[in-house]
C-alpha cells in the first residue's frame, strides 16, 4: 500500500485499514483523555478562558471583548480587538479570518446556545 501514490490510495480509516486484517489482537479499556481537535469548536474543551471567556493563543490585547477565540498562531504580530464578542479569530502567514462564533455543538461551553 506503502508505494502508491497519495491521490491513488483508497481512504479508509486506519481501525478498517490496519485492524480489520489483524490477527490475534486484544483490547484494553482504558481512559487516556483522548481529545479529537478536529474544529475550532474544540478547542473550548482543551484550552483555559481567561475571566471574560475568551481563549488566545498568542499575542492578543483586547478591550470589552467577551467569549471570543483569539489563534495568532505566527506569534509575528499582536491581534488587537475592541467590542468583540462571541468571534473566531484566526491569524497565520498565510491569512487572517474571522468568523461569528456559531459552534456546531449545544450546549455551548461558553454558556450560550449554539446557532
């Protein structure tokens, strides 16, 4: 499977991938605080809010802002906001984005229901 290319390789998940031909295998339950980041809308759950609700990763300087996601993730520059609330903010080399907090999950972990 190793030599085809990327494009070429049927996607399948590595337990059908891997474990479904295996032989002899055994399972052990056990509680390793497994997480699975697969959105923004995670993170809440893995990274701590500061006493106004938002979480910054980077160089961040707010005023009035509330339960908003700060990722200045380049560390190259300072995201400055003012009367932000419930905001995605993400900021790489390659872009700035900003987006309405609308987490496709309820309850929210910021207190709020999801849109």
């Amino acid at each position: 499977m190793w030599p085809l290319s990327r494009r070429s390789r049927p996607k399948q998940t590595i337990d059908y991938g891997v474990m479904e031909g295996a032989e002899d295998v055994a399972a052990i339950p056990v509680d390793i605080g497994w997480s699975d980041v697969g959105s923004w809308a995670s993170l809440p759950e893995l990274l701590p809010a500061d006493e106004a609700g938002n979480i910054v990763v980077g160089q961040h300087a707010g005023i009035d802002t509330h339960d908003t996601l700060v990722f200045a993730g380049n560390g190259k520059r300072l995201v400055a906001t003012i009367g932000v609330e419930r905001l995605v903010i993400v900021d790489t080399e390659a872009a700035l984005a900003d987006g309405a907090n609308r987490w496709q999950f309820s309850p929210s972990p910021w207190g709020y229901p999801g849109r």
